[in-house]
C-alpha cells in the first residue's frame, strides 16, 4: 500500500528562461505578473488514463518519468505519445532528476517498513545499470540536484504518513552515499527547489489537498526561520525553477474554485500567476524549448504539455 497520496510532492532544476499563461476556458495572452509579460501557449493531451508523480528533461531533450502507481520509471516519447519503462519492481518511485550522464530518482519505500527503506539511486542510460546512493531514507519526497552536483533530498516521514519520521532536508555531495542534514524547518513540505543564490524555497499544501492554502516559503541555510513568500496557493505537489530563478508550481487547487494546476511565480516575486486551471497537478517539469509538461490525478489521470506559441 503507498502512502496517502494527497500528500505527495518533488522538485528539480532545468534551464528555461520563459513563463506561460493560459485560462481555464482557453488561452489568455498579454498577462503581467509584477511586471513581467507572460506569453500565450495552447494545452495538449499527450497520454489519457495515465498519470506520474515525477518528470524531467534531459540536456538531449529526453523526457524522463517515475510511475509511483506501476513502480516504474521510464522514458515519455512526447511526439509518438508513448512510454517505454526502463526499471520495474521498484519501491514507489517519486522523483526523477538528470544530472552528469545520469537519472537520478527516489523511491519512498514500503509500508511494511514504515517507509524507512526509501531509496535514492542513478540509472545510467549506457549500461542500463542502477546503482543505490542510500536505502535507509525516510519517505524521500523530493530530489534537487545543484549545478555543483550536490543532491538535496526532503524526506516527509513525520507529516505524511501515519507513522513516526524524520521531516528533514539532507544533502549528499558529489559520488558520496553519506549525508548531512541541513538545519532549516522544513516541516510540512512537499517539495523543495534552491536558487542561485542558495536561497531555499519550499511548498506546502496549507494542511490538506486539494486546497487554496498552499504556500510557499522561504529561508536560507542557518538563517531566519522560513517565512511565507506567497500564500494562497494550489496545495503544492511540485516546484521547478528555470535559469532565471522563475518558479513553476503544480498542485491540487480547491475543487469548488478554479482549481489551479499550474502556476508561475517569478524570480523573487511575491505573487503568482496561473498557467493551467481545471485540473489538478501532482507533478511538472520544462524542457528545453520552454514548453512546460505536467502530469495530473484525481478527476482526471493524464500526462499533457503547456506549449509556447
């Protein structure tokens, strides 16, 4: 059995300058969120009845993806609109992320071990080969690989499940399995993404999901205790950051509103603007064109992109 899954949430860095808008009755152009224009895109289906916790894009433009659901992950061929698993027989699979050559992922364990046997491993598409970094994570909810190559893991073992853990954000270095913890309040976070200054950003779902109590925080490493940048938020699942440090949210917005799946926060901005409404978003990622691909669940399980005009 997973663990609740109206609590999951990943994140992870990709280089994409641009922001998308659209409507929940259609695309919106000509949009400004402090300041910054936001152009049009057009929202395509790419697979129905199929939804995934994780996406990423590879430098080669190889979209990546890890099915929670199936206990695998994959490649997502976006144009002939298929997925071909690459490991099976995982232990829920949750985030994927590419760094140096290699697909990084999470695992967040089994429930007959209290989700204290996550794993974070490297897949290495030339050999097919999977090694284990660590096996003892605690309910690994996100991964977020720096341009230095250090790996932040947020484990969400105390508040989403039902049993005792670790609410915690680890850090491994380079080609090491060991890790320290990072001493910043991460409790009740679903995903966790940092920019190029080193500023920590995370989400949270406000308490519940689906919801408009989502929030984003902020704090840096031994500094001030994390403070709410951005309040009102679909209940987050999922944080990419671009280049620019702009910041792309997928979440479960409440079902009585306009149920926001995808918004955009711009690079030190302190409000936000919703890409995609009317569905609801447990993951997203961009890829190298800036067209954004999120994957949605609960009324309807689908893996579609937001493309640029």
């Amino acid at each position: 059995m997973k663990a609740p899954l109206t609590l999951i949430g990943l994140a992870l860095v990709l280089a994409c300058g641009a922001c998308l808008f659209g409507g929940r009755h259609g695309d919106v152009a000509d949009m400004q969120v402090d300041g910054q224009a936001v152009p049009e895109f057009t929202d395509e289906l790419i697979i129905a009845d199929q939804d995934v916790m994780g996406l990423c894009c590879a430098p080669d433009v190889t979209i990546y993806y890890a099915d929670y659901f199936n206990d695998t992950i994959g490649i997502l061929d976006v144009e002939k609109k298929q997925m071909r698993t690459l490991v099976a027989s995982l232990r829920g699979p949750h985030r994927v992320a590419w760094f140096g050559g290699k697909l990084y992922f999470s695992e967040r364990g089994t429930q007959e071990q209290e989700y204290h046997d996550g794993r974070l491993s490297a897949y290495d598409p030339a050999s097919g080969d999977v090694k284990v970094i660590r096996d003892d994570l605690n309910n690994p909810d996100s991964i977020f690989i720096t341009k230095a190559g250090e790996i932040y893991v947020l484990e969400a073992g105390g508040w989403a499940t039902s049993f005792e853990g670790h609410d915690r954000l680890v850090r491994f270095r380079p080609g090491s399995s060991e890790y320290d913890v990072i001493p910043v309040d991460v409790s009740g976070a679903s995903d966790v993404v940092i920019d190029s200054e080193g500023t920590i950003y995370y989400g949270t779902s406000g308490g519940t999901s689906p919801s408009d109590l989502g929030e984003l925080l902020t704090c840096t490493p031994g500094g001030d205790l994390p403070y709410a940048q951005i309040t009102g938020l679909p209940a987050v699942d999922d944080i990419a950051i671009d280049a620019a440090d702009n910041l792309y949210i997928a979440g479960f917005g409440d079902d009585g509103w306009d149920m926001n799946a995808v918004v955009f926060v711009p690079a030190g901005g302190d409000d936000f603007v919703p890409l995609k409404q009317g569905l609801q978003a447990w993951c997203l990622c961009l890829d190298n064109d800036g067209n954004i691909l999120y994957s949605t669940g609960r009324h309807e399980d689908s893996i579609r992109i937001l493309r640029r005009k």
